[in-house]
C-alpha cells in the first residue's frame, strides 16, 4: 500500500516513508492511495484476542513496509504485559456501560491518563523503525504543539529514544495545572518544553511555520539533523487509533451486546479531527457504523461546518473547561475532505488556500451530502459540561472529565433531537483526575489550592483512586520554565538543537 500527498504531488511514497517524513514537502497530508478491507470473518477472529494483538493486526493492514512480528512486538512493548508503566491494570481500552445501549470506550489507562497514549505508546516505535527503514541517519527532532495532552504522551512515549530529540510548544495561559507539571517536569535528556504566549492555533501555525522554513531546514541538515512530527498529522499518529474503534466494536459483539454487523454509532470529543478521523477510516474499511457524532465545546467550528458546509476561523476564541478541544483549525479535517471530494487534491488545495488567505471556505454540495451522510454534530456550553459532570455522577456513579461530558451532553441532545437509537459508543479521552479543578467546581466542591492538591481531595470525595502516574506528581518538580514569544520560536528551535547539543 502507498502514500501520496492529498495536495496532489504525484509522488508514492511507502507507509515507513510516510511515517519518517510526517508532512510532505509541497505542505500536504500523506494519505492511503487505497484502502484495505475489513470483513466480518477478520473482525470474528479478533474477538477472542487481546487488544495488543487486535491492534497490531489492524496496522498490519495498513503499514505494509514492517512485518506481523514487528507490529507484534510494539504493540507489546505499547500495551501489553511488558509495558512497566500505564496500560498495567491490564486494561487498554474497556467500555464502560452507562445505561443501554451507551456505553463510555475510556483511552484513558495509559501512562499520561489521555487518549494520546493510545498512538503516542507506539507511534516511536514506528518512527524508529522507519528511519532505519529508509536509511536515514540524521538526527530526528520531534516537534510538538500540544494544546495539553500530546506534549506530555509525545514526552513519554520519545523520552530517552535513541537519536531523536523531542521540544515541545504548550500555550501558556491553555492548559491545566496538572497538565503542565505533567510536562514540565518531563525527565529525560533528549526533551525539552516551552510555554508560548499565545494559544493553541498560535502554537501549531508556530510550528508549522518553522516546518517550512528552508534555511533553517538546510542549516539543520549540516549540524545532522532534521525536523519531524509527532503531531496528529503523522500518519502513525492515525493508524493505531483504527485499532480501538474495531476493538470495541469486537468487545461489544464479544459481551453480546451486539448482534454481527449491526451497525453502531461513536460519539467523539473533537479538537484537531484526529480521533473522529481514525473512526471515519474505520467507517471506510469496513467497520459497521452508522453515524458518527463530532461533538464540540464553545469553539463549535465543526459543527457549524458538519451543519452548513462553511469552515470560518473568524470567530472568538474561548478557552474552556475542555482546552484539548479548543482549537479553531482543526488539521485532519483536510484528509477528510480528501476522501469526499473523491481524492480531488486540487479542490482540498484550494479550500486550505481560502482558509489561509479569507480564514474561510465553502465546500461543494457533493462533499456536504457526503458529509451528512456520515456525520452528525453538536456543541456544548459549558454550563452543560458542567452539569453532565455531576448528573452523570449522581446518576451512573461514573466519573467523567470535561471532554468526555461535552461528548456525552451532545450524544444526549442528538438522541433526543434525531430518535435514532443504534447503539452507541462515546469515546472517553481523559481520566477526570487530569481536570480536578474543573470536575471539582462540577460536583459543587470547594477547589481552592494547586491541581495536586486536588488529586486527594477528588479522590475522597468521589471514591475514585487517583491514577498512579498522576498520584506520582506530586513528588514531582518543574524542570523547564521558560515562556517565548510567538516569533521567538523558532529561535527556541535552533538554541535546543544548535546550542544546548553543541551540532
Ligand atoms: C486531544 C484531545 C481531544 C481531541 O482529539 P482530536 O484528535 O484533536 O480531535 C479530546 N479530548 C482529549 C482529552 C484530548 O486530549
């Protein structure tokens, strides 16, 4: 299987290229020239596995340039018995069943206590792998723009691999407290964190921006070494994140909750377009869906484009209870349009032009039925993220964070509004303790103090263990402090890889 940039380059590419090279040099996305198929006979035999093999089986489909043996070994290492950290209460991603047919998939068990684990536990692995594939043998710098959760799983899952360096952006005013001790007190010799004077959309044109600079990109290649990403635009990113959809899918036909090939519906907390992207592959392989639901918080640029077939960046900005979502470019969103507008690059090309010059676009009819064919959306207030923290406790005596209860809110509303009752999967993508003060303020508790403090706190008020990697922090001290300016970062770059490692 071969990869080609979605802004119409006419080059293939192999999935190991795809990988080591992140984004492609005309700016495109890489995306499958074809995609495989996945029959009921594959996903019967998946049934009786366990999630590290279901996972590297699903890769195998698609990561044509590494052998079974290969993709088994890193999904061990990722979430198998091996793993000594997260993923070790033996749990990947089980569901959680709140009333019938709803039930909660939480990506939350790994080391960092977020859904990034999900791909960032193997995505190095991968990353490694493809370098040495392809031959190369320059040094790789990992780029990071997280809006709280990537930078820490990326932290974790590079920290200390062999030839790579890993620096990664944060908005500094963006994240929870318990998000950025997680990053800054990130140990490890190949790391380093910056906080950015600006917000999320700040950060990652930041990055790119750096990305497409040509003469930093030469300077870096005579000091021996080069630029790539680990954010959800690599396609390694993508690829172990099919493997939870069709995994819970086997796990509810396994607990009989569901007949074969019934056709079920997901329910995503949506920023960047990663996760619900990963679900809309599954959709194309093969996997039985019928809709899926794009949930977003205040910044509802999705749902106003899934309703109406406009994308307009110029809005206000907020920042909320649920910050991994607030994002206003959401970068999947262009291998999506890829798929239907009938892989017309050049159509994709001219939308993302219109976005960088107006801030806006308008799809065509074809891609807006294709759209609502397969997609549905809504927002939540944060009011209502607030209340379904605490109705969902009294209620199911289940514990939520705030992006898992804007999915839940906005799977209520559509059920509500639509009568459609498939069964249904929301996709829980942090464990509540990474958000204590806002889940706190939800359940009408005092929050006062720093987000350690409050592990303790929630956790006697709720019944709930702390998860043991954020139990750890508390012992834990911030190890990297500085703040940049916007345009300040790419001298942030150079300093880390040019400087500090004397290239
Ligand atoms: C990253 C993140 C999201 C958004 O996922 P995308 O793939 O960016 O759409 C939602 N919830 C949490 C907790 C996250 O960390």
């Amino acid at each position: 299987m071969l990869y080609k940039s979605k802004r119409g380059e006419d080059k293939r590419i192999s999935s190991a290229e795809a990988i080591a090279f992140g984004l492609s040099n005309d700016g495109g996305l890489f995306v499958p020239e074809s995609f495989p198929c996945l029959t009921a006979e594959m996903i019967n035999k998946l049934i009786s596995e366990p999630y590290e093999r279901r996972a590297a089986y699903i890769m195998s489909l698609f990561l044509k340039d590494f052998t079974i043996e290969e993709l088994d070994l890193y999904s061990d290492n990722a979430y198998g018995k091996r793993k000594s950290q997260g993923f070790c209460d033996g749990k990947t991603a089980p569901l959680h069943k709140v009333d019938k047919g709803t039930y909660f998939l939480e990506l939350w068990h790994g080391p960092t206590c977020a859904f990034k684990d999900m791909a960032l536990q193997i995505m190095p692995q991968l990353l490694t792998a493809s370098l040495k594939k392809i031959g190369e043998t320059r040094e790789a710098c990992i780029l990071v723009a997280t809006s709280g959760d990537t930078g820490k799983a990326a932290l974790e899952g590079f920290v200390d691999v062999p030839g790579v360096k890993i620096m990664v952006f944060y908005p500094r005013d963006g994240v929870s407290d318990i998000q950025k001790l997680q990053m800054t007190s990130q140990s490890g010799e190949n790391v380093n964190v910056v906080a950015v004077e600006g917000n999320f959309d700040d950060a990652q044109a930041g990055v790119k921006s750096i990305f497409s600079n040509e003469s930093l990109r030469l300077k870096l290649t005579e000091a021996g070494c080069f630029l790539s990403s680990a954010n959800s635009i690599n396609w390694g990113r993508l690829v172990p994140q099919l493997a939870y959809y069709i995994s819970s899918y086997c796990d509810l036909l396994k607990n009989g909750e569901i007949e074969q090939g019934e056709k079920i519906n997901f329910c995503v907390p949506t920023g960047n377009f990663g996760n619900i992207l990963a679900a809309y592959y599954a959709e194309k392989i093969g996997l039985p869906i019928n809709k899926l639901i794009c949930a977003s918080n205040r910044n509802d640029v999705l749902t106003q484009f899934i309703n109406t077939g406009v994308y307009d960046k110029n809005r206000q900005f907020y920042t909320t209870a649920s910050p991994s979502m607030d994002i206003l470019v959401s970068s999947n969103l262009e291998r999506l349009l890829y798929e239907l507008s009938d892989k017309d690059g050049s159509m994709v090309a001219s939308y993302m032009s219109r976005l960088s010059t107006e801030g806006s676009y308008t799809v065509s009819d074809s891609v807006r039925a294709e759209l609502g064919r397969i997609f549905a959306s809504g927002f939540c207030s944060e009011e209502d993220t607030m209340r379904t923290i605490s109705d969902t406790f009294s209620k199911h005596k289940y514990l939520i964070d705030p992006h898992t209860a804007v999915a839940y809110k906005v799977l209520k509303d559509y059920k509500e509004t639509t009568g459609d009752d498939a069964k249904t999967v929301a996709v829980s993508t942090a464990s509540p303790f990474k958000f204590c003060d806002s889940v706190l303020a939800a359940l009408g508790q005092p929050h006062e103090g720093t987000g350690v403090m409050m592990l303790d706190t929630m956790s006697k008020i709720t019944g709930c263990a702390v998860p043991a990697p954020l139990a750890d922090l508390k012992n834990k001290e911030s190890r990297f402090n500085d703040t940049v300016a916007i345009n300040d970062m790419e001298k942030a770059v150079t300093d880390f890889l040019l400087e500090r490692f004397g290239h």
